[in-house]
C-alpha cells in the first residue's frame, strides 16, 4: 500500500508539475507550429521560384528548422525531467550499484 501511496505522490507532483508550466509548454507548440509552417513556406517557394533570388528562402528554411529543434528539444526534456519523477533508476541520483 505504501507504493500505491507513492507512486499517487508522483503522478501528483508530475500534475503539479505540468499545470505550473503549461504556458511555456503553450508557447513552445506554437512556434513550433509557426516555424514548422515558416519552413514548409520557404520549400514550396523555393520549389516554385525557379532560379530567382533564393536566400531568403535558404536563411527562413535554417531559421524555422533552429526554431522547430530548439521547442522539440525544451518539450522532450520537460516531459524527460516529469517522467524521471516516477523511475528512479533513471535518476541521476542513484550510484547504480557503486
């Protein structure tokens, strides 16, 4: 029982956790959205421009891609650090046996 105690402490710290930066995680999605069509944008005109000036569309296909890479990678590590919460071997905490 002193489990089932526990692991309902986790997944209510992971909930707290969540609701209190559910506005960062708000703000990630959207400009992964906004960058993710900024880039879809730039391929579709730079399949259709046809030997026109193409740097700009080259600079908006680098900067979307950063963009979308930069909130994937701040939406993974926050759902990395809540799921940690309820596996402590992943921790970084634990001497694995040392």
């Amino acid at each position: 029982m002193a489990e089932q105690d526990d692991l309902d402490k986790k997944v209510e710290a992971i909930g707290k956790l969540l609701k209190m930066f559910k506005m960062e995680r708000i703000v990630y999605l959207i400009v992964t959205i906004v960058s993710f069509c900024s880039l879809l944008g730039c391929a579709i005109y730079l399949i259709y421009s046809k030997g026109q000036e193409e740097i700009p569309s080259i600079i908006g296909m680098f900067g979307s891609s950063g963009g979308i890479a930069f909130t994937s990678g701040r939406l993974l590590k926050m759902w990395s650090d809540a799921l940690q919460l309820l596996n402590p071997v992943g921790r970084k905490d634990t001497n694995h046996g040392r």
